[in-house]
C-alpha cells in the first residue's frame, strides 16, 4: 500500500516541494494556473495583462498543514475581460488504478435527524463526486469540512466561504483530482475593483482517523478558532435559552420584568454564566419585527436595567439580532430602503420573506458597523447572537448585472466579514455566536470568527415519539466533533439523558423554570455537571460508537487528555444490553486514575482504576434503556 497523499503534500508542500500549482481560473477563455508561494508564509501575484491573482499562504508545519487565500485585483482603469470557473483549489494526486480512495465526511444542517449524519463512499475510477450547499448558506444540507484517503493514508480540507462553494472529486485512471471553489460565477471586475475568493486548509494525515481528527481538532482551536482571541477565558455560554418554550405562550416572558426574572433564576441555578435573550425585544416580534431595532412594550428601558442586572449578577449579557433580514415596514426598511436588495421569489409578506440588507454595498456595512457598534456599547453586550433566516441567492442574483454573475455573492461575503471584524476590533472581547437558520453557515472563515451556540434548530422542539431530538444531539455531537471545536444547542428536559446528549462547551437548556413546580435544587445538579465537564470538549475526541439513527445500541464518546477528561455513556432506548465493557482512549498505562461515576440521578460514584484495567475494559451498567453516565477520569 502506498501513501499516496502523503507523498504528493510534502512534494507539493513540503520544505523541497517542486509543485506549485495549486489552483485555476479561467480568464478571457484561457486558463490560468495559480502558484503558490515558495516560503512558509507570504504572497505570490500571478499577473495576466491588467489582472493581478494573490495568493497568500501560511503553512503550520507542526501539523503537517497550510492554507491560502486568493485576491482578484484589476489594475487597469478599464473593465476586464471575463473571469470564470473559478477553483482556488485544484491538485492532480498521483495514485494508481487499484488503490483505495474514500470520501469521508458529515452532512450539512437541515433541521432533521439527517443534520450533521457522517458518510464514507469508495471513490472508483471513472466517478465523480460534486458538492455544494442550498440557497447560499455554506453548510446548508453539504457540509465544507471532509476527508479523501487511502489505507494509510489522506488530507482533511476545510473550506473558508461563508456563501455558496463547491467542491469536486473525480478519479481518473492513474489520478485523483480535487477541486474547491465558487461555481457558476461569469463576471468582469470593474476598473481598479479587487475581489476576495474562498479560503482553503489542507492537513496530510498518516494513519488512524480519530487520531489525524484530533490534530485537525487542534489545529482549529489553536489557529481558526476565537481561542486566539480569549485564551484560558473562552469559554462559551451556559444559559437559560427560554424563548422556544415561552414566547408565544406566556406574555409576562416579553417584557423587561420577565427577562429580570429569567436572571433570577439563572442565579437559582447556579452555574450558569451567561443570560440570553433571544428574539423578543423588538417591536413587532419575531419574526414580522425583524428590522426594527426600538423595543416592543414591556421593555421601557430598552435593554440597560436587564443588561445592569445580569453583570451585577456576575452573567455576561447575550443578545439575538438578525441583521441581514429586514421585513415589510419595519424600521430598517422606511429608514434606509436604499440599503435593501430584493428578491424574485421571496415575498415581502411571507413569514420568511422580506428584504435583505445589502452587506455587498460599502456604505450599507459602515452604516451597520456603527449603528449595532453603538447598540453594543450603549446596551453593555457581551455576546452578539447573529441569526439569518433567509436564503440569500435569489437575492444575490437579482442584483447581478449583465456579465456580472455572482459577483454581488462576493461582495456581499467581503462585507460580511468586515462587519464582524470591524465589531471585534471596536469590542476586542466581543464574542460572535454564529446562527443562521441553526448551524446552515459554518465553515472556515465563521469560525475563525465565531462560535455556534445553536448548531441546528433541532433544538427548537422537545422530544416527541417522532422528534427525537436527545438521539439527534447524540449524533451531532459524535459527528459534529470531528471537524469544529466549539459547539451547543439546547436541551428541554432536565433528566441527565437529555442534558447530556445535548452538552458540549456551552449548552442552553430551555427549561420550564416559570412552573411553580420547578424543583432549582434539582437544576443546580444538573449546571455543576455541565459547568465542571464542558471543559473537556477541547480537547481530544474519541467516538467510542458510530453516530446513526437507530436506538438499539449504546452511543459513547470521549473527550479529554492523557490526564483527565470524560466519557459519556447512553444506552439508549431500544438496548436490551444491562452492561457494556468499554476501552477509554490514549491513557497512561502505568497511571492511576480517579473516576467520578454520575448517574442518571447525578450521584456520584468515586472509584480508583488502574490505567493499564481501563485500557483493557472496564464494565459500565445503565439497568434501563434511556439513562445514561457521566464518567470524569482524572489521573492521581
């Protein structure tokens, strides 16, 4: 068996690689090969007549990775000839007809049991294999993270466009070519206009999956990650997430007292650090008041005595917006209809339609940047929730001129990024949590920016005998965990078999805390659990079982270190199985470790195990189907 991929990255990107062609695009009907730069870091410009193609790199050699960007610069004071087909990725691998080639990756969002769902096909020669996500949303239904490997050997590669990409693999005989890039795009640049394209990340990877996925693990965190920004202080919230259980069902919720209420009751839970508002505050509600930005009745302070109240209460403030949508007569649109792009297809009236604010106009961005920088600053916000429930592409193309297609796409990506970067540099310890529909825009450049609090409105209902939304958290957490760090989503029962399929970094349980009956002592269990073990979903991840749909299995994961970390166990509802031996993962032979034991009714169990015995199995009993363990390891 041979490496191929391996031998074609260090020849391609090693310290004496020989091949620098990374890429194409098609200019006035030729095509025109993108170098890469010779050193570790730095710019190559290609130049064909007035157009300039940069390509900026860095390499990370400590984990066999590098990554680039490319910039489209017109220097001429004239229009250009036509760019199209665009591939900012485009590799030819060397590998022979009989060797094996498997596509591995996980589905995009799409708000079913099928969000975030992993798959492997074999690549055979003579097939083709195309992606790309729906309606303009870069992880809608296709996902931009995934593997192509042998036996022994592969690359992971991440995919940096916060819009529509595309990717292709296609086997030929005696190679494999992979190609990532914008599709369909047909445009001339306009005299002096720079344009910037999608950004790529490779890593080469020799041996077993988990391992090569938990250098891709860190490699995000440490590099693409807002860890850069927070260090030992990222930490992503833990919050009562009420507005799906009561916003349509207990008006006291909409107001300034309710909300005052809600903070009440996170300092009754304990362990919460975070109070998050979501959609609610804004005249005309969700979603018919998206655009307005003055507060609905009940709020006569707007957001200042709420914000006062949750810092004096030592919680960090969390405020929804959606500022790419803005619907019929609402603030936005009478203000500044000037801003606004329209759609063919997308009525003004419908509960999903409305406009969109047209972040491909320069002066529209610097008009947002300043006015939600100074509704950041007036309302002492912490953590900018930047939801977007619209799908743009209509929208992008009907603004498209003649032999312009596409570039309002790129325009409108530009100017997204410089709004969020404009805010980070105005609030250096913002935090951006990135929701668009759920989890339908992570990709490489959100998360450099942001983190995904909500990674699918599957976390809009509770469980039902059809939504099985604690079966579905297991599986987004097994999947999901694989690619991007930093992650949550709400759990709507305080049973340990719901909180825990739904835990990660941060988690936003949207219990019934109004009842009269609500038990906070209970609740208090139930945060220490997830505020002692979020910590551990930073480091390594080892899934112990495959993420599927069926429920007559037990579904286990890792998270953790040589030293301490946690494994979560479920046996889930169809199991016949009282008992399971299970290996933890990359301990200490020779160490001695502690386990603290939970069980579905948070006691705690400690027990002393020797590293070698847990290596080998250790037995875990769950005596009912649907319950579950959390076992922290720490090591003596």
């Amino acid at each position: 068996m041979s490496n191929c991929f391996k031998d074609f990255f260090e020849k391609t990107f090693g310290e004496v690689g020989t091949s620098n062609d990374i890429g194409n695009i098609c200019y006035n009907g030729q095509n025109v090969l993108l170098h890469q730069p010779s050193d570790t870091e730095g710019i190559l410009s290609v130049r064909k007549n007035d157009l300039e193609i940069q390509i900026c790199k860095k390499k990370y050699p400590e984990y066999k990775a590098v990554e680039w960007d490319v910039t489209l610069i017109n220097h001429s004071e004239k229009e250009s000839e036509i760019i199209s087909d665009i591939s900012v990725l485009n590799i030819c691998i060397p590998i022979p007809e009989g060797e094996l080639v498997i596509h591995r990756g996980i589905n995009g969002d799409s708000c079913t049991g099928e969000s975030y769902l992993p798959f492997e096909n074999n690549v055979n020669c003579g097939d083709t294999i195309s992606k790309k996500p729906y309606g303009g949303k870069s992880s809608h239904y296709e996902f931009p993270f995934f593997d192509i490997c042998g036996h022994n050997d592969g690359l992971i590669c991440g995919i940096g466009w916060s819009g529509t990409w595309f990717y292709e693999i296609i086997r030929e005989k005696d190679c494999l070519i992979l190609k990532a890039g914008l599709p369909d795009m047909h445009f001339y640049m306009e005299p002096l206009e720079s344009l910037r394209l999608p950004r790529i990340l490779l890593m080469v990877f020799e041996g077993q999956k988990v391992e090569a996925h938990n250098r891709f693990r860190r490699l995000m965190k440490n590099y693409f990650s807002p860890k850069i920004r927070f260090q030992k202080e990222m930490k992503m919230p833990i919050a009562l997430q009420n507005m799906d259980r009561y916003f349509y069902c207990l008006p006291e919720w909409n107001t300034e007292a309710g909300q005052m209420k809600i903070i009440d009751f996170s300092e009754k839970c304990g362990y919460c650090d975070t109070f998050w508002l979501d959609a609610a505050w804004f005249a005309g509600g969700f979603p018919r008041g998206v655009g307005n930005y003055v507060f609905r009745q009940g709020f006569p302070e707007g957001l200042t005595n709420i914000s006062h109240y949750a810092h004096e209460k030592g919680l960090r403030t969390m405020i929804w917006f959606e500022p790419e949508r803005v619907f019929y007569n609402t603030q936005i649109e009478r203000e500044h209809p000037e801003f606004l792009l329209r759609s063919p297809i997308v009525g003004e009236m419908d509960d999903y339609g409305g406009k969109l604010f047209d972040f491909s106009n320069p002066d529209a961005v610097l008009w947002m940047i300043q006015f939600i920088g100074n509704f950041i600053e007036t309302y002492e916000i912490d953590i900018f929730r930047h939801d977007f429930n619209v799908y743009p592409d209509s929208f992008w193309e009907h603004k498209d001129k003649i032999n312009r297609k596409g570039i309002t796409e790129i325009k409108y990506i530009e100017g997204l990024y410089h709004f969020w970067d404009a805010l980070l540099d105005r609030f250096p310890n913002l935090m951006i949590d990135c929701c668009a529909s759920g989890g339908n825009r992570i990709d490489l450049e959100t998360c450099c920016r942001c983190v995904f609090c909500w990674r699918s409105d599957t976390g809009c209902s509770p469980e039902t005998e059809t939504y099985k939304s604690s079966l579905w958290n297991q599986n987004q957490n097994l999947a999901l965990s694989q690619y991007i760090v930093y992650h949550g989503i709400a759990a709507w029962d305080a049973v340990a078999y719901d909180v825990r399929s739904a835990l990660s970094n941060g988690i936003a349980p949207n219990f019934d805390v109004f009842n009269r009956n609500c038990d906070f002592d209970y609740l208090k269990k139930v945060f220490e659990e997830c505020s002692r073990l979020r910590k551990y979903w930073e480091e390594d991840f080892y899934p112990l079982t495959d993420a599927d749909l069926m429920e007559n299995h037990w579904s286990i994961c890792q998270f953790g270190n040589r030293d301490n970390g946690v494994m979560i166990i479920f046996r889930r509802e169809e199991d016949l199985q009282e008992q399971r031996e299970i290996s933890f993962q990359k301990l200490e032979p020779d160490g001695t470790y502690l386990l603290k034991i939970s069980d579905e009714d948070y006691q705690i169990k400690e027990t002393i195990v020797h590293g070698e015995k847990l290596l080998k199995g250790y037995v875990f009993r769950l005596k009912k189907p649907r319950t579950s363990l959390a076992v922290e390891y720490l090591r003596q």
